[in-house]
C-alpha cells in the first residue's frame, strides 16, 4: 500500500474517494503486471480498458460531453497515484488529457461537440505533437508547415517526433508552420486537429498522407509506444483548425503553450508518484535485509536517505498541487507549473536512485521493481520541457514579476 508521509493533505471527500479507489486500482491491477508489459515492451491493452471502465480518460472532461468536470488538481492526484504504479501508464492518458484540454478551452462548438463524448469514454485517445527530428525545447523553430489549397483544405507536410501514442491514437493535435515568413515566428503557426486510424502504420482513404514508423526504442518508459508521424500530403479540412479558421490560424504556438502549462504539472506530479514508489520500496527493502546483525534501516545511513526522500517527495508535491490549485482558479501559473515540474522531475531521479542504492546490488537486478524505475525516472528530466528550460522559463519570470 501506498505510504502516507502527511496527514495534512487538504484533500475533499470527493479527491479522497476517487485517489482511494485508483490506488486500488493500481495495487491490484497495475504494479502486478508492470513488470511483464516493460519486459515485452507491448501495450497494456487490458490495463487500459478498465482505465475506460473506470472513466478515467473524462476525468477533466465537463459532464455535458460524458465526463467527470473535475478540476487540474483533482486529476494531478490521479496522475500521482498512476505513476507511482507504472509511469507508462499514466502516459496513456497524459496527451489524450492535453488534448482535451485544447479542445475545452480552445476549440469551437463542432469541434468539441465531435470529439469530447468519445475522448471522454477513452474511444477515441488523443496524441498531441510539437517535436521534431532537429527541433526539441525551440519550438519556433519547427519546419512542418501548413499550406492551404484551392479545394478550400489544407495540405500538412513533415515529420514529427516523439509522439506518445502516436499509434495508437485516433486524434493528434499537432503544431505546423502556416507563414514561414512571420515575424515573430510564432505568430505564425497553427495547431491541427488531425484524424487518423488508430494502430495503423500507413493511413488510408480520408486520412491518407499520414505515415507512422516502427516506434523508437528506448531506455524506458516501455509499453506505450512513442513514435515519428511523417505527414505527405495529408489533407486537413479548414473545419480541423483548432478553434475554427478564423479564429485559430496563426494562433497555434499560445495554444500550445498554454496546453504545456497544465502539462507540467502532469508531469510534476507524474515525478512525485514514481518519487512515492521509490520510497515505498526502500522502507520495504531497509526493514527486510539484515546486515551486521541487524536491518540495514537501523544504520543512521540509510535513516538519512530515507528523511531527505520523504521530505523532497512531500515539498514536491506540495508545490504541485499549488501550481493545479492557481490554474484551477483561473490564475497564470507558468512560474509554479515550471518550479513544480523541476523540483519533481528532478526529485523522482533522485528518491529512485537513493532507493536503488539502498537495494545495493538486488537493484541491479531485473527480479527487483526499482532496477524499472530507474530506467523510467530519467525520462521526466527531458518531457514537456528539460530541467534546463524550466529553469530559463522560472528565471525569466521572476524578473518580469519583479521588474524594476
């Protein structure tokens, strides 16, 4: 079971409820079957239905689309809870979320009324697409591009990269390059609503021009697939423009940068639920494994590994859910969403690998759950912005907050 390392918790009945019920979810269905998916590296497909059952993919989706209509901070403690049984995962439902939210705030009445009712019962999943093969933190400087045609539909062109769910989403919100002569070159990009085959590696008939490649092998994070899109010619109906074409031409880069907002503190309390199950497995192992006579958890050592895990994982999570908390009421919260996702981020790398160290060399070993965590903790360092870039986003508005 999970380790309650605070009573104070401010959570409400409802929060309470619904954390209760996923962590059982997790305990019973997830941790028991993580190692077998990350050794086969094939998708969870069992674990995802119930996360369907569950309604776990409407969890921020409004009640009138088939939803739950809970709020950022309620589902940070849901991602929480997820992650800290398999980080993949909460992968599934990390860009089908950010692409709910794209819709929710900035799509038109069509769109949301077409795709919200079957995003919210997992149906349909969504991916969503900003890098590519040269481009990662600089996204202005992306060269897909968006060119409309005389049928009135527009032609997307280029490749993309590092996409969660890339094949197995029926959706991809993607970020392409409209005026390749604006200045600043922001202003010059759209994102696109673009439909495609779920699972199929070269689409066909109305989504034909969309290419997926063999998904990209990696250290970790196995089990939800992560691949390239190569858009050819692909053609997207003006109606497919996030927000509608005259509203929504030009205006992609702040939609998805406001999109990466609420995506940080994903990924913040994504690093405080690994960050959790590193914790539980060193108390676990500490109070198992004799040495000198007694459990390694008796030497002062290990005691101070164990103090500065739980007082990290506690002031991360603190700070996550204050980042949800201010974008829930309606607050700009780049500057929480960016400190949250560094401090938990990095301090996910950190609890895993003073975890693995107290394993000592059964955490060397594929027979051990944390030998996986320390093969999926480094991804949070590099997704939804480096530690290098939250520290460039954190420090530069500080100074516009305090300018003088």
């Amino acid at each position: 079971m999970a380790v309650e390392t605070a009573a104070y918790s401010e959570q409400t009945e409802i929060q309470r409820d619904i954390t209760e019920m996923v962590r059982q979810f997790v305990d019973e269905q997830i941790i028991p079957n993580a190692e077998r998916y990350d050794h086969e590296d094939s998708f969870p497909e069992p674990i995802v239905e119930q996360m369907k059952e569950l309604g776990l993919f409407g969890v921020t989706i409004p009640e009138e689309y088939g939803g739950m209509g809970l709020d950022l901070t309620t589902y940070a403690m849901i991602v929480e809870e997820i992650s800290r049984g398999w980080i993949s995962i909460s992968g599934v439902v990390n860009t089908h979320f950010i692409g709910s939210y794209l819709l929710m705030k900035f799509g038109t009445d069509e769109q949301k009324d077409h795709f919200l009712p079957k995003m919210a019962t997992g149906e349909v999943r969504a991916a969503f697409s900003l890098s590519e093969p040269e481009v990662g933190s600089d996204v202005q400087g992306i060269k897909s591009t968006a060119k409309k045609g005389e049928d009135g539909r527009w032609e997307l062109n280029g490749q993309k990269m590092w996409v969660t769910n890339g094949l197995g989403s029926g959706v991809v919100f993607v970020l392409m390059k409209t005026d390749p002569k604006a200045e600043p070159a922001y202003k010059g990009m759209t994102c696109f609503i673009t439909e495609k085959e779920p699972w199929a590696e070269e689409n066909s008939g109305d989504f034909k021009g969309l290419v997926i490649p063999p998904k990209i092998k990696k250290m970790g994070y196995k089990g939800v697939e992560s691949t390239e899109l190569v858009y050819d010619g692909y053609r997207c109906p003006p109606e497919r423009v996030l927000g509608g074409e005259e509203a929504g031409v030009g205006q992609g880069f702040v939609q998805m940068m406001d999109a990466l907002e609420v995506g940080r503190v994903n990924v913040a309390a994504r690093g405080v639920g690994i960050a959790q199950r590193a914790l539980e497995l060193a108390l676990r192992y500490s109070q198992e494994r004799k040495t000198f006579g007694k459990p390694i958890a008796q030497h002062q050592a290990i005691q101070f590994k164990l103090a500065d895990m739980a007082t990290k994982i506690e002031a991360a999570r603190l700070l996550t859910r204050k980042a949800a908390r201010m974008k829930d009421a309606g607050e700009r919260s780049d500057l929480e969403a960016g400190m949250a996702k560094l401090l938990a981020s990095e301090t996910g790398k950190e609890c895993v690998e003073e975890s693995f160290r107290i394993h000592g060399g059964y955490g060397y070993s594929k027979e051990y759950e944390i030998e996986r965590l320390y093969r999926d903790a480094p991804l949070l360092l590099i997704g939804e912005g480096t530690s290098e870039i939250q520290r460039m986003v954190i420090g530069k508005k500080l100074l516009q907050r305090h300018k003088i």
